[in-house]
C-alpha cells in the first residue's frame, strides 16, 4: 500500500455528471462581453468553455476559493469519501492552500489535458489561468494538473488518477512525470500530498 498526500500544487478530478446545467458566462473586470461559459465536457464531468477567441498569453480567469491552511486541508479531507482523490485544493506556499469547494468558481472546472490549450501561473499567492497559445470560440480549456505524488508510480496508482484526454501524446495518468530517477520533472510546479489510507481501496 502506498502513502497517498493532499495536492500540493494542484489537484483537481472531477465528480462524474450526467446531466449539469450551464454556468452563467464569466468575465474578468474590463474584459468585453461573455468569455467563458461552464458546461457538461465530452472529456469529464463539466468544462470551460470559450465564447469568444482568446488570444495567447491572456489571463482568462483567478483560481478563487477559501485559503486555508495544510492542517485544516487535511482535516477537511477527503471531500468526499466515495471519491477520495476527487478535491479542488491548490497550493500557494508551504502554509497555505486555496479550496475551491468553498467561494471558488468555474475555474475549478477546467480539465486536464496532455496537451493542454492554458496554464496555471502562480504571481503572489494568487493563481491566474492564462492561454498558452490562441484559443478559438467554442474550444474547451486545459491545462495540466501535473500532480505530483512521492510515492513511486505503479501501474495501480496512476490508474487512481485516470487521465481522459485523448490527447496523441496522452500520459494515461493526470500524475506528473518522473525522470528515470523517481524523481519529478522539475517543469512542473504541482505536487500532492494526502493522508495515510486507514485500508486498502476496494
């Protein structure tokens, strides 16, 4: 059995969703007109969407919610039981970490790609999605949660954090890569930390 963390940099899975309504269309202050809109993904669960082109480099949308410390992330989790890996914690520094469940909004609905469209970049504790390259209206956004976990990676753990992508150069696992070493890439930024399973998963 091996030790499972909380995210550290950012986890996000999803809860499956057969039949969830749209969001209301979103927009950052003296952007012009609707942007993005949250609705069911063909990927997983619910999507984010865009309205409009977006052009590469622009900040879309904050990663919002309840900051929050590591102690009361741990104590909160797992949010919910029957999906233990299913969270929206984001990590900022070593004391902190935002949980979108509470006050957050439809960027925690963003899913994960291989080969994602966006990004995620930390500026002083706040956490902006930004386009990595021009976005065109009606497109779904991604970006790559690459989570990060200490444990070594076996067929059995990756297959804990499904990737559905369907992407070319799709990992089959949101889990970050590691180099030959075990050691994570230093590319990415996410990690995971979460607490000791009482028993085995059934």
């Amino acid at each position: 059995m091996h030790e499972l963390t909380i995210p550290k940099k950012y986890t996000v899975s999803k809860p499956q969703a057969s039949a969830l309504p749209s969001s209301p269309s979103l927009r950052l202050p003296g952007s012009a007109g609707r942007r993005l809109q949250t609705r069911l993904s063909g990927v997983h669960g619910k999507g984010v969407y865009a309205l409009q082109d977006l052009a590469e480099g622009e900040t879309l949308i904050e990663y919002v919610g309840e900051v929050i410390s590591w102690k009361e992330a741990l104590r909160r989790h797992p949010h919910d039981p029957t999906d233990p890996n299913h969270t929206f914690y984001f990590h900022i520094d070593e004391d902190h970490v935002i949980d979108a469940k509470h006050g957050g909004n439809s960027s925690r609905w963003i899913n994960h790609s291989c080969k994602p469209n966006c990004e995620a970049d930390e500026d002083e504790g706040r956490v902006f999605i930004k386009a990595l390259h021009n976005i065109k209206a009606g497109d779904e956004l991604f970006y790559d949660y690459g989570l990060i976990i200490d444990a070594k990676y076996t067929q059995k753990l990756k297959a804990e954090y499904p990737c559905w992508c369907g992407a070319k150069s799709c990992r089959g696992t949101l889990l970050a890569p590691k180099e030959k070493n075990g050691k994570n890439k230093t590319a990415t930024k996410k990690s995971e930390k979460k607490p000791k399973k009482k028993s085995p998963k059934a």
